[in-house]
C-alpha cells in the first residue's frame, strides 16, 4: 500500500510538468494523514469526491491487490484528500468478472483489474494486457506511451462507456503450476488448466482443456482436482496462496504473459465530468503505481522465488521444446483470428506488431547481448 516510501518515488517534477494546474497543493514531504483529513481550499479545480473502486483481486492480495490500494492512496495524497477513493475487493460490491459493466453501466467508477478479463467484449482486449510470445513490460509501456497504444486502447474503450489506463505490471509471469510432469506435447493435450486471456485461446489450440476462473477460486480448484495446472502470476504472487502445496511442478518460461499490464478504468461520463486538474490527479497517479509495481515485483518474484526452492522443496521445470513450437505456432494463428474479428482490432493488432518489431530490433543488441554477455563473463545463470 501507499506508504511515505511510495510518495517519496513520485517523480514530482514531471508530475508538475504535466499537471501544473494542480501545483498549488504543495504536496512534497506532505504526511497524508495530516492532508487527507480535509480538502485543501487552495487547490483550484480539484472538487470534492467520494468514488468507489471495484476490483479483481481477492483482498489485501500481494501486488494486484495492493496495486489498486496504492493507487487510491495516491490519488488522495496529490489531491490534498479532495478525491477519495474507497476500495473494494472481489466480493465485496460486484464478482472479479463484473468490475467492467459495473463501471460501464456507472454503479461504481472506476476498476482496478486486468483488461484481458473482458475478452467477451471485444477479442481486442488481451492486446492491453499480455499477448503471448508478445512484448514484455517496458516494451509494453513503451507501445502504450508513445507508440501509439494509449490512443487505440480509450478508441476501444469509449465504446463501453469507460476511460483506461495503464496501472501497473507484473513483469513476465511464470508459466504455471502442474500436479504431474508435462515432458512433452502429448502429456499437454487434454490438461484441465486456468489460464485465461489469449494464453487460453492458444493452449486450447494446441490441446490442452483450458478455463477461466477467478484467483480466488483457484487454489480450492487445484485441491479438488477440478483443474490439473493453473498459472497464477509469478513467484511472489503464487507463494502467498500456497500453490505448491497442491501443484510441485513449476514451469517457466511463462510464453503466455512476458509482461501482464494491469489497468484501472475509470467511468468516462465521470471521466469527462472532471476537471483538467482532477484529471492530471488521475493520470499522475496510474503512472507513478505503474512504474512502482513493476519494481516491486521485480524485487519481490526473486526473494519468492528463492524460498520456494530452498524452503518448499518446489522443482522447476523448462517446457519441453515441442510444447514451446506447438505453442508459438498455435499463437500466430490465434492472433490472426484476433485482428480479423473486427476493424479495429485489426488496427490494434498492426500498431502491436511494429511496435514489437522495432523493439525486438532494438532489444537484440541490448538487453539480449547484455545478458548473454553478463552470464558468460560472471556465471550468472
């Protein structure tokens, strides 16, 4: 959750840079608890309100959960408390599965979530989560910032009624935990698995029984046997619910998420009733927990995964390479599915693409050439 550690990360400068209506409120070292109490008079064009966020995630869950948390905290920290945002888990107002049309339809504003939940809507959705085989997280971020995605993802949204944004990352994802051993693709076919997104659509493809349910059903799932694998998320997420408990074969890479963004949607009548300033408040604050929960993450999936290994006696597992190929092939032709369904996901799926292309060109002769050359000069495996 949002702690002083959390508002210290803030990049204030940038935030003044593109909310400079809002610089009266002089939030720098601010304590919240001493600013949320009352609204600041000074803050010209910042009103006060009480909004309800509704969410994916079961409650106080690590990361996701937290993530959305976080953001609340810091829409009340840089509005000087005018914007109050009270949260609500799974559950607790509407399922995990009905965030969207509950703000959609305005009986909450906004949802804290992953935007490849509502596949059911438009095929096009996955694009702004994770794609298989697709873009990690910082190429993510850069497509969504400054290639063009942003501007594709509100032209989509609008549609629902909604306006969205891009409101952390989880940073590639493992590729799940399995009761038996998968040695190869004959072992993947017919495989009862939670997976959801497109990564659902491809395992379906290349054999396996995939469904989607819910995080907070998915551990009861794999103890009852009414799945044999689920991914969850990564190392840090997966050891809070006890997955290996149920499942000791931990399988990586994780093809289908190499980056999975989570989003907060906002009610866009609501979205448009709000003033520059209260906007800039919004957009400042998805930003700053975007960034600070693919760091988070980042820190907390090796510790994780660490005391799996040493403590739990967890035995990772690469996926065989004819599961991998079958995979890769079973995605090209489900994203060509995807950009055939309708204009703009046709649209979408092209500015992916080159955005992807141009990364991949890019990241050859960066990242990839960097850490080959890291592990062979220090052993770093």
């Amino acid at each position: 959750m949002g702690d002083a550690s959390d508002r210290r990360a803030i990049d204030r400068r940038g935030f003044l840079k593109r909310g400079a209506a809002i610089a009266p409120l002089a939030l720098a070292g601010c304590d919240c608890a001493e600013r949320c109490g009352a609204v600041d008079t000074r803050a010209e064009g910042l009103r006060p309100r009480e909004l309800k966020m509704v969410t994916t995630w079961p409650k106080d869950f690590p990361g996701l959960g937290e993530a959305a948390e976080r953001m609340a905290s810091m829409i009340a920290q840089l509005s000087g408390g005018a914007l109050r945002i009270r949260v609500f888990a799974a559950g607790e107002l509407v399922g995990a599965f009905d965030a969207f049309d509950a703000v959609s339809g305005g009986s909450a504003d906004l949802y804290h979530g992953a935007d490849y939940y509502w596949t059911g809507k438009d095929r096009a959705y996955p694009f702004f989560t994770a794609v298989p085989f697709g873009m990690t997280a910082v190429e993510q971020m850069g497509w969504t910032e400054f290639g063009g995605g942003q501007a594709l993802w509100d032209e989509l949204a609008a549609r629902f009624g909604i306006k969205p944004f891009a409101a952390g990352n989880t940073g590639h994802q493992m590729g799940g935990w399995f009761k038996r051993e998968v040695r190869s693709l004959d072992e993947l076919r017919s495989l009862r698995i939670r997976m959801p997104g497109l990564g659902g659509e491809v395992m379906r493809r290349a054999g396996a029984s995939p469904v989607n349910i819910p995080g907070s059903e998915i551990y009861q799932a794999l103890q009852s046997g009414a799945i044999e694998a689920t991914e969850w998320v990564g190392p840090w997420n997966d050891l809070a619910f006890g997955l290996y408990r149920e499942a000791p074969y931990y399988y990586w890479p994780g093809f289908h998420e190499p980056g999975a963004q989570l989003s907060v949607g906002v009610n866009l009548r609501l979205w448009e009733d709000m003033t520059a300033q209260e906007r800039a408040v919004i957009e400042t604050a998805a930003r700053a927990v975007n960034h600070l929960t693919l760091a988070e993450y980042q820190a907390r999936n090796a510790q994780a995964l660490d005391l799996l290994v040493r403590e739990h006696g967890v035995q990772l597992r690469r996926m065989p390479d004819d599961v991998m190929d079958a995979l890769a092939k079973a995605t090209a032709d489900v994203l060509e599915d995807v950009a055939a369904s309708s204009e703009i996901a046709r649209r979408i799926a092209e500015s992916y693409r080159e955005s992807l292309r141009r990364s991949a060109g890019w990241n050859k002769i960066s990242d990839e050439a960097y850490l080959a050359a890291r592990g062979r000069a220090f052993g770093i495996e």
